[in-house]
C-alpha cells in the first residue's frame, strides 16, 4: 500500500458537500473513499470496513474531532489527518499531541491534503517496515528538534524559528546522521509535507538551514557538503522516545 | 472588630466622626495643658508683694547667699521674679524711677533701713528698654510718693529692674521673669504643634481608609481593559462605595459580556466561513487549468487571509502562548525568506542568533505583518536588527511611495486602509499594523512609522523591543 491506488480512506465531516468534495477529489486522485457524517457513522464503517487513514474533522456537532481521534487511537485504527478550521498554533499541537498524524487548515487546497496523505501513509509503511515510531524528538549537539510542535531548540533553549522546507529537510537529515544523502534523495525524503518550499533547489534550502544551526554557516561543522555531490550530517543524533 | 463597626458607617458620617475626633483631641489636649500649667492671666505685680520680695531676695544676698536659686528660696511665687548678679551696676538703672516704681523703691529702701543697707535703683523699662510712664509725667507729681503705708498697695507694671548694690563687688538685679513667660510661649508653641500633629493625623488615617477602597476600584478599572477574566474587588464597607463597587461590577460584567458577545461573533463568521470557503475552494479544483480557476483561487486565497487576519486580531490577548526564550534573528530570517520564496524581493541584515523571551508566534505574526506589508504595498521589504544598551530595534523599510505623516496614527487603526495613498488592489483587512502594535504593546515595546529621508522613497516601520521583554503573561 505504498501509494494511491488500493488505499482505503474514510472521509468524516458534518458538512455533506465538503465531505462529497473532498471524496471526489481523492477518488480522482486514485484513492477509494468511504464518507462518514458523524462519530456514529465513522464507528460503523471502522466496525465494517478496513481503511488505511481517516481524514477527521476537527469541529463537529456530538463528538468532535478530538474525541474521535483519541477514540480512534485507542482502537489502535488506522493513521488521521485532522481537518482543522482553527488555525492557532496551540490547536495544532494539542491536535497532534492526541494522536493526530498530521493536520491541514480549512480552507485546505485539495492538492495540499493528498499529498500529506501520501506522506502520511509512506510514513505509516515505514514504521510498519522497520518497527520504528516517530520519536518525541532528536537531539544533536545540544540542539534539539521536536518533531510533534515542529520546534527546534538551540542549545541556549530557545526556540528558533525554521520553515516548513528547512524543517522537513533536518527532519531528514536527523533520521539518518552520518549518511552521505545526494540531492535526490534530500528532495525525495523532505519533500512530504510543503512541496510548494521545495521549488527553491536544495542547495538554497541548505545553506539556509546552516545558517539556522551552525555557529558559523561558512565553515560548516554540522551539515557539511561532500565533493562527491551530496550532503553529510556529521553530529551524533539521539532520539527521545521518553517524555523527560 | 472596630473596623468592623466603623464600617458601617457612610462617607458622611466618616468624615464628621474625623473631624469631631481631632476637635475632641485638641480639647482634651487644651484641657490638660491649663491644668498641668495654669495661666498666668494678670502679669501686673504687686507693689507691696515686688517690695517685700525684694527685700527679701536683698537680704538673702547679703547673708552669703550667692546663687539665684538660693536667694529666692522660701519665697512665694518666687518663679514671677528672675535674679542675677553682676559685678557693675546695670546701665538702665536710675535712682529716680517713674510712678509707680519710685514707691517700690521707697519702700524697699526704708524697710532695709540702716547703714549697710544697699543702694536700691529701679527703672520702668518697656520691651524697646525705654521707660514706660505709667502715667503722664506732669501727673507724676501730684501722685503720693515715698514708701507704701501700711495696707496700701498699688499694680506695679511688669517693666522693671531693681539693682541693689551688695557692696562686695556684686549687684544683684531683679527682673520680672521672662523665662517664665518664654516657658510658657514654647508651650503654647509645643501644643500648637502637637495639636496640628493629632489633626493631621487623624486626617492621615481616615483619609487612607477612605481612600482605599477607590484605589482598589482604580486598580481593578485599570486592569478591566487587560485581562479577560472578571476582576474581583472586596466589597468596602463604606455605603456609598458599596454603591460605586456594585456599579462597577455590573458594568464590567456587562462590558465582558458584550465585548466577549463581539468576539465571539466575529470569530464565530471569520469561524464558519471557513466551511465554504473550503468547498469553494475544492469546487474550483474540477473546473480544469484556466485563467478562471486561477483567478477564482487567487479571490479565495485572499478571503483566506482575511479571516485569518481577523481572527487572529479576535483572538489577540486571548492567545495562551507563554512566555518563552525564542530566536528573534531566526524569524526574520525565516520571514524573509519565505516571502522571497513567494516571489518578493525581501533581505534581512543582522546577526544569525538574537535570544529573546516573549511569546514566539505573537512576535511572529507582528513581523509578519510588516514584512507582508512591506512587500505588498512598498515593493520590497528591508529587514534589520541591530541593539543597543536595552532595546532590540527591528527595522522594516520598502520601496514604496510612504504615507503622509498625519495620517501615521490612522494607519495603526483597526481596518483603516490608507487608500489615497496606496493601490486597492492590493487588498488586505486593515489590521496587519493593528494587530502589530497590540503585540508590540504586550511585550512592552513600541512601533513607529516614518517616511524615508528625502531622496530617497518608502516607509520605514521601527519596532523597539525591550531586552527584558516584558513579556506580557
């Protein structure tokens, strides 16, 4: 089920036409969709059916989203993405600290949510493949990168601000340190969530990021470029599976 | 318990009760003093009583007597007369004093009779030291004089000096006594001060105590606009600003609700739009490549930001974000990178790293704002941070034609578009610079507008932000 075609995705949303929108959508995009108008429907089509994500609206009348969701994770079901109208940042968090996968704001462009479906999904497969869970987050030479509020910390413990391209891109690089990565595959494993940032090449993506977490960006000691063609993560990662 | 009692008690009441209390300390007060130190109401002597203390005093000088105090013992109302010695006659002294001071000198002069006795002198002596006739010189001598006959008296004035020559080398004068009087005079000074010190105090303290209960309405009113809980106040004892107090309770409780009534409505509308825009959004996906779509996602993408504007103005202190060390370089950098990803012409100029403590997206969304602006309506957007001794100074200058400098103010107002000066196309909600300044505000920085140097064109927006970011919790 790595991509698209046979992928069984239950769409949850009061509003009929949305929801009716969002299938069509996905149902030309390859996907099959199931539609669910509440809490209720949704239990019974999990009960029925095999799906391989849900895509949960946040604000419902009855159960809302967030009940849902944590319902759902409890079930141990399959991954969400949340349909949120709020955008504030501690909604989102609170949204992914419940279990979401990932979330899109309303109005959301249908391009946006399929393709963090797909990233969804790969993800999913992944952690199928290597029994590996997202970690709460990644620590490299005093830095630190949560990948739940999408924060990195300095050393300093502040939070320093990263684009979303600058975040997918460390994300990458911190999930496989000390591996030369080429252009491709930097491109292939950053771009899941905001191919929009990604029209900028890599290079530009990179030094921005140096810029953000090298003491000095132009003798790079974190990220360092290899003549061959490709980048390196030179620090030692862990990974924080515990809460502290 | 007191307090409890006064407390019943109106503002009127209060008011009298200090003042009947300060009237009641002064008389007590008053009171005390007459009786502990009685006037002394007639300061005339008398002639026979001065005569014969002097006298007296005379032969107890000569008796070995040498000191003031030894010379007045065993006297009556010894402290009406001071005495000194002296070893020369004093310069006033005159043998042939006015009436009636002439009899007393008679009168001493006989009864200490003999050859030892002393020369007695007097001399009326008025405060300027000049004698003070008691009566009119012509008159003087018509009037009886020599010694007092037995039973006659007569009112000495209290203006004399009388010298006696002891024949040892020492003269002894007696005065009335001025110390006495001096005494008496820093009394009445202390009391007045004393007085005047229970008055004010008791003014202190009932004014205080009227006084709290407004102050603590003060502060209350004060934080009304700030905080979006309702503030609570003890309820003062005092009538009538239990009236005041209730007063304020219900309009805050009214104000809270109808603001939050506001809020929530606006948030409510920015809120479900949401929905529509959504499936509008979705719809415009099927219409197929074309300029109609574009143009149609382009219109909802506007819309977008709208609400987003607006909510997040809604929203303002409501936000729950805390306080928190953050990089301020970092988004600058961010920002302007990100608008250069969208097409625009953005630079930022400063240090990579500047740690500050505030509420991160709230800061963001300020710079946001600006930068978003710059780029919209100045054609690019300069970014820089610099410091100085405690301020951090972000700078956002454009390209852009600048905006007169009255209408600085106005631009700070929520949904205020300074269209005569800039394109409508450019669209927004008015509340960028708002939304800005609230956010300046509640890190206790500030933001101001300025017009680049001649010569040159653009606005030039500088934000100032506190090092110790008085982060607005």
């Amino acid at each position: 089920m790595n991509t698209g075609a046979a992928c069984h995705v239950l769409v949850v949303d009061d509003d009929r036409e949305l929801r009716t929108l969002v299938g069509k959508y996905l149902g030309e995009h390859g996907f099959r969709v199931t539609q669910a108008a509440n809490g209720r429907e949704m239990t019974k089509a999990i009960e029925v059916g095999r799906f391989d994500l849900v895509v949960l609206d946040l604000m419902m009348p009855g159960d809302s989203g967030l009940v849902l969701c944590q319902k759902l994770r409890e079930l141990n079901g399959p991954p969400v993405i949340m349909l949120t109208a709020m955008g504030s940042e501690v909604d989102r968090v609170i949204g992914l600290e419940i279990g979401a996968d990932d979330y899109v704001v309303k109005p959301f462009s249908p391009r946006e949510l399929v393709a963090r479906i797909k990233a969804v999904l790969r993800r999913v497969a992944k952690v199928a493949a290597d029994g590996d869970d997202m970690p709460l987050a990644y620590e490299f030479n005093g830095w630190r990168l949560e990948p739940a509020g999408r924060v990195l910390r300095s050393p300093g413990g502040a939070v320093v601000d990263i684009t979303s391209g600058e975040f997918d891109l460390l994300m990458a690089f911190v999930a496989r340190p000390q591996r030369v990565l080429t252009r491709d595959q930097l491109l292939d494993l950053a771009k899941g969530r905001s191919s929009a940032a990604f029209d900028r090449s890599i290079d530009v993506q990179i030094s921005r990021l140096r810029r953000k977490i090298e003491a000095d960006p132009r003798e790079p000691t974190i990220i360092k470029t290899i003549r061959s063609g490709g980048y390196l993560f030179t620090s030692l990662v862990q990974a924080i599976r515990q809460p502290a | 318990m007191i307090k409890g009692l006064i407390g019943r008690f109106g503002l009127a009441a209060r008011i009298g009760a200090a003042i009947a209390a300060a009237v009641i300390a002064i008389q007590v007060l008053v009171t005390l003093v007459f009786l502990t130190h009685p006037p002394n109401f007639l300061p005339f002597y008398s002639a026979r009583w001065l005569s014969g203390s002097a006298v007296e005093i005379i032969k107890n000088a000569m008796a070995g007597a040498t000191e003031p105090s030894s010379v007045l013992r065993n006297l009556a109302n010894a402290e009406s007369l001071s005495v000194r010695f002296d070893r020369a006659p004093p310069r006033r002294a005159t043998s042939d004093p006015p009436w009636p001071l002439n009899r007393v000198l008679a009168t001493v002069r006989s009864e200490l009779g003999g050859p030892t006795a002393p020369t007695v002198e007097a001399v009326g002596m008025g405060p300027s030291d000049e004698p003070i006739p008691v009566v009119p010189a012509d008159a003087s001598a018509s009037l009886p004089s020599g010694p007092l006959r037995s039973g006659e008296d007569l009112l000495a004035p209290p203006f004399f000096l009388i010298a006696a020559d002891l024949h040892d080398g020492r003269w002894l004068t007696i005065e009335p006594s001025f110390r006495t009087q001096r005494r008496r005079l820093m009394l009445s000074l202390a009391f007045i001060f004393i007085g005047t010190l229970l008055i004010a105090a008791i003014a202190v303290l009932t004014a205080r105590s009227l006084i709290a209960p407004l102050s603590q309405l003060a502060t209350a009113a004060d934080a009304l606009g700030r905080s979006p809980e309702i503030i609570e106040t003890p309820r003062p004892g005092i009538r009538e600003f239990a009236a005041i107090h209730k007063a304020f309770e219900t309009m805050q409780t009214r104000l809270k609700r109808f603001v939050g009534e506001r809020t929530h409505m606006l948030a409510a509308i920015s809120h479900d739009l949401r929905t529509p825009l959504t499936r509008l959004r979705l719809q415009a996906e099927f219409i197929g490549e074309g300029e109609l779509r574009e143009g149609m996602l382009a219109n909802i993408d506007a819309m977008r930001d709208m609400l987003t504007e607006t909510l997040s103005f809604v929203e303002g202190d409501a936000s729950t974000d805390a306080s928190a060390s953050f990089d301020l370089a970092s988004i600058l950098i961010s920002l302007c990178d990100e608008a250069s990803d969208a097409g625009a012409e953005a630079k930022y100029d400063g240090p990579d790293h500047v740690t500050a403590l505030g509420k991160r997206t709230a800061i963001r969304r300020m710079f946001s704002n600006l930068i978003d602006n710059a780029v919209r309506y100045g054609g690019a957007a300069r970014v820089s941070l610099r410091e100085d001794a405690t301020e951090w100074i972000v700078v956002v200058a454009d390209d852009g034609p600048g905006i007169p400098p009255e209408s600085f103010e106005q631009a700070f107002e929520p949904f205020q578009r300074l269209e005569s000066s800039r394109n409508r196309e450019t669209g927004g909600t008015g509340l960028g610079l708002s939304i800005a300044r609230d956010i300046a505000l509640a890190h206790g920085g500030q933001i101001s507008l300025a017009n680049a140097a001649s010569g040159s064109r653009g606005l030039i927006v500088s934000v100032l932000l506190p090092k110790a970011l008085a982060a607005a919790s």
